[in-house]
C-alpha cells in the first residue's frame, strides 16, 4: 500500500480527519499541492477509573479496547469498540477478579479473542462484533496464563500458554473458546520464555524463546503434533523477537540486536531474516498486510513519552503525536485501520 505524506489520515472519536482540514488552508480547493500534517490524536478512554490493557482490530476494521482494574474499588473492568466509520462507545465487558490482566488478543473479520491472566490461570474474552458483545469463555485446565493467541479463521484461534511444571502448551480451539484440543507441548527448556507467536495458517506456527544469550524460532507445518527448531539462523545476537505477524510464509517483527530494536523479515517462514528500519527499544507492532505495519510504544525504558510510526517494506516514519500523554502500550491493525492505546488514551488511523 503506498503511504506518505500525501496520504495519511489521521482517524479520532468521531472518525477521519477529512483530508482538506489537514491540509496548509490556502490549499484547499486549489490545485497547488500541500502537504498533509503527519500527526495522530489521541482521545481520553470512556472509563478513565479502569486503565486499558489491550486492543484488537477485526478484519474489518472494527476496533475494541479493554482493560481491568487493579484494585477492587468500582468497575473491575472496561471496553469500548470503534465502529469502522469511527467513534468510540462503550461496550459491556466480563466481570475480573483482582489481579486480573487482560495481555494478548488476535481476530477474524466478525470477532476478536482476547487472553490474559489472573490468580486462577488462563483467562479468554470473546468479542463478537455482530452481536457487540465480549463474554467470559472456557478456561483450558492447569493453566498459569497465556503467552500468545493467533486466530486464522472465524472462530477458530491457536493459544500458547504456560502449565504447571512442564514446557509451554499448544492448544487451539474452533469454536472460539468454547472448546479447546490440546497438542504436543512445545520443546523448549526451562531458561526459555515465549516472547512470540503466530500463526499463518491452521497448520503452521511460528514461536519465539527468549533467553539470556539470545532467541530459539520454533515452527510447527502440522498444526502442532511436532515442533522444529530454525537451526541456519543464527540468533545468539538477538536479545529479543517479538510482534510476529506472518502471511504465509513472509513474516515481521522486532528484533533486540546489536545495533538495537529493527524491524526483521523473513520471506521463508524464519530460515533467514534481513533488518530494516529502527524502532524505538519499548515498541509494539501491528500490520494490516506484513508490507503495510504501524508500530508504536514509548522512547525508551525511562520515559513514558509516547511514540508511533508507520512502517512499509523498508522506511519507518514516525508520526506527530497530539493528546497522548503516557507511552502506548497496545497496537492491533484491521486491513485498512489500526488503533492504538495508552492506559487512558485511545487512537486509530490508516496504516
């Protein structure tokens, strides 16, 4: 998708920035070309009480944010959904335990489902954006919390999380929750933790470990009855591989290399990578296509200074950010619209 500055449009509460507004006034109904101001809004969240924790975008660009409160005075938890003509409204959301935290989700064009944490294990959310309601769903048992989800069909999403005294586990679902199959647990020392996952199809997925002295790729081409280890990579530079988001067998992420935080590719799902562009050391991305990413977070491990940029095949360019006032700590992309969140602060624009 081509992007620049002559095409961005900056969506807030109540949808697009129209493109005439952004433009130098003079401009307007003129031939003369103008340029338009590269910069994202944000919006104070409906429910200030509750921080956010999570966003997902559907396929069709639908957008909802959720989060859980930290203590047990008033609502213990929060959502809110912007429609894909824009605005954001409030939607009604699980009751949550304390300590309850709502960390990953993934999503089909007509549904999201989110996964998290909380002192009795696992916990998944299911958004169903027809019917606009998120509902509590089965807990697999046994489970300490999830890692990573990766939907690739409607309804039907695989989940990595972590057990009691054994490896991470592969479970998928394709009914949305409701029931879960549990696969081969994944092969991967105690010294390892997951950092990321997906999945570009049903049968193959891709997972990261991350230890001290670098990051373990882990693929799976049978949907999880046996893993592999990308052994021509040599990844003990890499401190870190996060944000997959994979389309057969191209991929994206960010990577913690010498030289710090890049975007990564790889065309033959993880045999070789090539870096790109610099991002910032605390940053999140999202693609609506593994060429078309918005990646975002904040500028280093000090500061809650907010950042986000746009990411193509090769060029991160960053975006002006107005009314953010805290890092961004979520990032989820639809095809054509991505939003982002801080704990109190909602975004959206076009990738």
């Amino acid at each position: 998708m081509s992007r620049g500055p002559t095409t961005l449009r900056v969506v807030g509460r109540f949808g697009f920035v129209g493109l005439c507004a952004a433009l130098v006034l003079s401009a307007c109904g003129s031939s003369t070309p103008a340029t338009v101001a590269q910069r994202v809004g944000g919006v104070p969240s409906i429910s200030l009480s509750v921080p956010l924790s999570a966003v997902a975008c559907t396929a069709t660009n639908t957008c909802i944010a959720v989060g859980t409160s930290v203590t047990s005075v008033g609502p213990t938890s929060v959502g809110e959904v912007r429609a894909p003509t824009g605005g954001w409204t409030s939607i009604a959301t699980p009751s949550a335990v304390q300590s309850t935290n709502i960390t990953t989700s993934s999503c089909w064009s007509t549904g999201c489902l989110f996964g998290g944490q909380s002192p009795s294990g696992d916990v998944f959310w299911l958004y169903d954006a027809t019917a606009q309601t998120v509902t509590a769903v089965t807990v697999p048992p046994n489970s300490l919390g999830v890692n990573g989800i990766s939907c690739y069909a409607t309804l039907s999403c695989a989940v990595v999380d972590d057990v009691k005294s054994v490896a991470p586990r592969f479970l998928t679902t394709t009914d949305g929750g409701v029931t879960w199959t549990t696969h081969s647990p994944l092969v991967m020392p105690a010294s390892e933790q997951v950092s990321a996952f997906t999945c570009a199809t049903a049968l193959s997925c891709m997972t990261v470990g991350s230890f001290q002295n670098g990051v373990t790729v882990y693929v799976t081409s049978d949907g999880g009855s046996t893993w592999s280890v990308r052994t021509t990579l040599n990844t003990s530079t890499w401190s870190q591989l996060t944000s997959l988001s994979c389309q057969h067998a191209a991929c994206v992420g960010l990577a913690d290399l010498e030289s710090g935080w890049h975007v990564v590719r790889t065309k033959n799902f993880g045999k070789s990578w090539k870096r790109g562009g610099v991002v910032k050391s605390l940053s999140y991305l999202a693609c609506a296509s593994v060429e078309s990413c918005v990646a975002a977070g904040q500028n280093d491990q000090t500061s809650d200074t907010p950042w986000i940029a746009t990411v193509d095949s090769s060029t991160v360019t960053p975006l002006r950010l107005t009314y953010v006032p805290s890092g961004i700590i979520s990032v989820s992309c639809g095809k054509k619209i991505c939003a982002a969140i801080g704990n109190t602060t909602v975004m959206a624009l076009r990738p």
